[in-house]
C-alpha cells in the first residue's frame, strides 16, 4: 500500500522541512471473518463496520448470502466465527453503553432494537410515509442508552430501547438535533407546511415540560446548530420566509434551554447564508456567505462574530469564482484556508479568529485537479497537507 507525500507546516513560521515523500507499509492482513471470499469487481458486499469501545467486537453489514440484501453480523476482533444478529439492516449503531444495537430496515420499513450480543428483536417505530429527502439513519441515543429520539413520519418521539414505552415530543417536524448533556432535543417546526413560518423549539425528551420557542422574534428559521459545548443554539432566520431564498438573514445565538436573544450580525443585503461553523471552544461561530449561486462565479467571506454578540471581524474576502475549504484549530485560536482558483492553483492560508494579517503557508502548482486535503495537528502547532503529485514541506 503506498500513501501519498505529505507537507507539515508550523504556523509559527519555521524553516521548510520535508515530511515524507512515500511511505510503503506491508504487513499481514487478519482475515476476521471470512467475508472478503465473496468480493467481486461487479457487487459490493461489505459495509459499515463498527469497532467495539473495548476493541473485542467489530459489528458489520454485508450481503454474505448474495441475495441482496444487507445483514447485521457480529465478529471477535482477534478473528473467530460471525454471529449473524439481524436481516435487511440499512443503518445501525451501537448504544453508548454498547449493550443494544438499533437500526433501520428498508425491507421492514421499521427501527428495531436487539443486544448487542444477540437475542430478541423489538421494533420501535414504523414508517408508514417516506420522504426522499427523510435522512432515515438520524436517530440519537439518550446518554443513559435506555432511549432513542428520532423523527418518523414528521413526528418527533423519544422510544424505549426495552419497548416499554413512546413518547411523541412534537409533530410537523423539519429537522432536529439532540442535545445529551442536557437531555434536551432542540428542532424545527414547519407551521404551515410551506417553510414559510419555521420555529424552533427546545424539550426535554422525558416530555413533561413544555417546549419552549427560541425564536420568538424570528419569522422563519433557515438553519440552525447548537455550539460544542452543548449551551447555545444559534439560528439563520430570514425575514420574509419562503425557505431561505429571500434576504436579508440573521445570524442569532440563543440559550439551548431558553433565554435572551442575541443578535450576532446581518448579512448584507447582496449576500446569502452558506455555511456556519464553531470555535471548539464554542466562543466564535464563523459564517461564510456568498453572494449567488454560481460556483464559478459568486464570491465568499468569511466572518468571525462572537458568540456575546460583540463585534465581529472579517476574515476571508475571495475573488469571484474561488471555492474554499476551512478548518479551526482545536486551540480556537487559527483559522486554516485552502483556496481553489479558477485556474486549478490553490492556495492555503492562515489567520488569527480575532482577525490580523492573514499569512500564506503554501501556494500548490497549477493544474493539480484533485482539491489538497489538509489537517491541523490536535495541539494546534502545525498543518499536514498533500498535493497528488507529492511534494512534502513543513514551514
């Protein structure tokens, strides 16, 4: 197996070093479960593994039996005979306390749940009507593992992983997220079935208190995402409503559980809602916008705007036709940008989220098709980037 080069560079500035230009790595492959006897150029057969926390189980779909269809095994990680533990299984995921498994089968229309270990099966909720645009593999797991909360034909429900029980938390439901540390689902509702009207509510999943609207001031939600610390929602609203298409919009911050609204910025009257991401350290939401749809022509900014409500500050101001790709270091303090001209160079730059002189770190040549993929180091002190012709570097 042979990797690509890499470059390592150091945002502090230091000298240009090579990584590695090439790197072979050959060793023996564990055959765990017989399973790879059935690969073919023509037909995929293995999907979706998942490793155990304590490293002694992989659990996996595959069409072993060549029918089609997609069952749920369970293999010793150290190799051994698999357990076949379900049939017709579309998504699954373990529990946080890895004793059940729930998943989705097509076949069945329905979310089930079974031990981790193998045993009877219960289902948990049909889905009698299907969107194509429904994400049917979004459910979350209450941090005890006694519940999961999805939503199932527009309804959202919290459910008993043992079956014992559903509790329907609210109805024409868009979209949702789950918030464990506090046990609170935060989600939209479509008033009127047109996105016109769209609010955003906050429950607890037990269901015994009422939800609470955090956007009381607010005509219609567009998107929403709630910070890594679990504490503050922060919506785009749009003024007159009609799915986001109209402007200008409104970036607000809003405690999860209900609270004071803050304004954080408007975005201008040419500009649209692209794209939002937070500082790790949950202080700063970064917010791109552009102004058109044309990849190939709009122009993208990028602001850092605290999440206090403080003034913000721009960070990225493109030319028209670039597209970017950004990354925050995990000390909040850095903001990292590949940009792609028109003419297939690309760039990568480098500022500080409270703004400054914005640094180059490496311009990469002309004509290299596939988009560089780069990562910041976790203790923030440098960035490993590749280009598919190989040239490694660290600055």
């Amino acid at each position: 197996m042979r990797y690509p080069a890499f470059y390592h560079f150091n945002p502090a500035g230091d000298a240009a070093e090579l990584l590695d230009r090439s790197r072979t790595i050959v060793g023996d492959v564990l055959e765990i479960d017989g399973v790879t006897d059935y690969f073919s150029p023509d037909k995929q057969v293995f999907s979706a593994a998942t490793l155990s926390a304590d490293g002694s189980s992989v659990y996996y779909l595959a069409d072993a039996e060549r029918d089609n269809q997609f069952n749920l095994y369970r293999v010793p990680f150290a190799g051994g005979e698999a357990i076949k533990l379900a049939e017709g299984v579309n998504y699954f995921r373990l529990s946080p306390d890895e004793t059940r498994i729930v998943y989705y089968s097509a076949t069945a229309s329905a979310y089930f749940s079974i031990p981790s270990t193998g045993g009877n099966t219960i289902q948990l909720a049909q889905v009698t009507t299907f969107d194509a645009e429904d994400d049917l593999s979004q459910f979350f797991f209450s941090a005890d593992s006694q519940q999961i909360i999805l939503r199932v034909d527009d309804v959202l429900r919290s459910s008993a992983l043992d079956g014992s029980g559903v509790i329907v938390l609210a109805d024409k439901v868009a979209d949702f997220v789950f918030v464990p540390t506090v046990n609170r689902v935060v989600y939209t509702v479509d008033v009127d079935i047109t996105f016109d009207t769209v609010k955003v509510y906050s429950r607890n999943i037990d269901g015994a208190t009422p939800a609470v609207l955090l956007n009381p001031t607010g005509t219609s939600v567009t998107y929403f995402a709630v910070t890594d610390d679990d504490e503050t929602l922060v919506t785009v609203t749009n003024k007159q409503g009609t799915f986001g298409l109209d402007r200008p919009y409104k970036i607000q911050a809003v405690p999860v559980g209900g609270g004071v609204v803050t304004d954080l910025t408007t975005i201008a009257d040419e500009q649209y809602f692209d794209a939002m991401q937070f500082s790790p350290d949950s202080e700063r939401v970064l917010l791109t916008t552009k102004d058109g749809f044309d990849p190939f022509a709009a122009t993208k900014r990028v602001f850092s705007l605290p999440i206090d409500g403080s003034a913000g500050v721009t960070l990225f101001e493109g030319q028209p036709g670039q597209q970017i790709t950004t990354q925050i270091s995990a000390d909040s303090a850095r903001l990292l940008t590949m940009i792609k001209d028109s003419n297939y160079s690309y760039t990568l730059t480098n500022v500080l989220l409270t703004g400054g002189t914005t640094t180059t770190v490496a311009t990469l040549p002309d004509g290299t098709y596939e988009t560089p993929g780069f990562a910041i180091t976790p203790d923030s002190s440098s960035v490993v980037f590749r280009t598919p012709d190989g040239w490694p570097a660290r600055r």
